[in-house]
C-alpha cells in the first residue's frame, strides 16, 4: 500500500536557473566557459638568442613548454585548464636550445603559400578564411605551369572559376602582387603584421 501523497516515482531532478529558464540571482556570476579558439591564437617563437623565428599555435607552444623544450617569455592574461591544474596561455615562448634555421625557403604547401599571400585572394584581393580559398597556377599546368613559389598563388574560388584554363591577362584578371618563394624576411614581415595587435612581441620584432 503506497504511503499517502507518494506517486511512486522517483524525484525529478533539480534545473539549474539556465536549464529552467528561470532568472539568474542579482550578483551571481556565470561559470567560465573556456573557448577552444584560444587555442589556435598566434604565439611568437624566439631561438635560445632571442631571435624571431616562427609564428606557432597556443597549443604547439604549450606542447613545447611541457616537454621542456621552451620557456614562456611572455604570457596572457588568459588560463587553459586541465584535471589538475590551470596553465597560463603563451604569447612568446624561447627555445632553450639554440637551433639553426638554414638560410633556404620554407616547403611548398598549401598553408605557407596561404601565409605567404596573408589569405587574400591575388586576384579579387579579399581576405578570407582558408577554407574560401584554393591555389591557382598563373600559367595553367595544361600549358607547362609549374607547382613552384613562383606560379602558385592565393585564389578565391569565384576568381579560380572566373580564370579557368587561362593565363590572368587573358582572364582579364591582375595580380596583386608577384609571387616570390617565402623566405626568412617574408616570414618576419608576417611576424610584424601580426605582432600588431600584441604589443608584447614588439621589443623582440626590433619596432
């Protein structure tokens, strides 16, 4: 015989404020949410003399440091957090060891020829997300065009459409600029570009 007032059935489980849509208390504070993207900002690389050398992730940059390959220079005032600890986000890091950079181009790729053209379209000259965009032979392979620094460039997929099979003059298309290989002074440009908009790299890019 069941107890009077008793249905039977378990309780039902207390909602949260969110979950109930019921109003969040005066003066209460709403939990951190940590946003994965801060794991995709930029994070300035120094050899063991300083030196600028690359332009990494938060999350190969955290890799480094917890393998005891570099040090942080200069820090965020943002924390990831794991099981057992909250760990300050990079902006700089130093190799501990010193390590020799050849005086030779990066390797052709898809993601240096993007970084090289900054994400711009040479031909339409927008900035988009690298998954708007593709890489276009200025002179067609069908016509000798070679994978090289020099004929690859940034292309949007309209303007990609737009050119075809042909050469950019007879597409009636210009380039922004002309292609060159990424070398070590392209590549220190870039850390300027970004630099820009972290103050913390400025002393270590010589502005």
């Amino acid at each position: 015989m069941k107890a009077p007032g008793h249905s039977g059935r378990p309780p039902r489980p207390k909602l949260s404020p969110e979950a109930s849509g019921e109003a969040r208390p005066p003066g209460s504070v709403r939990p951190a949410v940590q946003k994965p993207a801060i794991m995709q900002e930029p994070v300035l690389v120094l050899n063991a003399t300083f030196e600028p050398i690359n332009v990494t992730a938060v999350r190969r940059a955290m890799v480094l440091m917890l393998k005891g390959v570099a040090q942080a220079e200069e820090i965020n005032h943002t924390h990831v957090h794991s099981a057992s600890r909250a760990l300050a986000v990079p902006s700089v890091i130093r190799l501990l060891a010193y390590r020799h950079i050849p005086q030779q181009t990066r390797a052709l790729s898809r993601k240096n020829i993007l970084m090289r053209d900054r994400n711009t379209c040479q031909f339409c000259r927008r900035i988009l997300p690298a998954s708007e965009l593709t890489l276009d032979h200025v002179m067609p392979r069908s016509r000798g065009g070679r994978s090289s620094w020099e004929n690859l460039v940034a292309c949007c997929y309209q303007c990609n459409n737009r050119k075809g099979d042909r050469t950019p003059e007879e597409a009636g298309l210009a380039l922004a600029r002309r292609p060159r290989p990424f070398t070590l002074h392209t590549s220190r440009q870039l850390m300027r570009l970004i630099g820009n908009k972290d103050e913390k790299w400025r002393k270590y890019l010589f502005y």
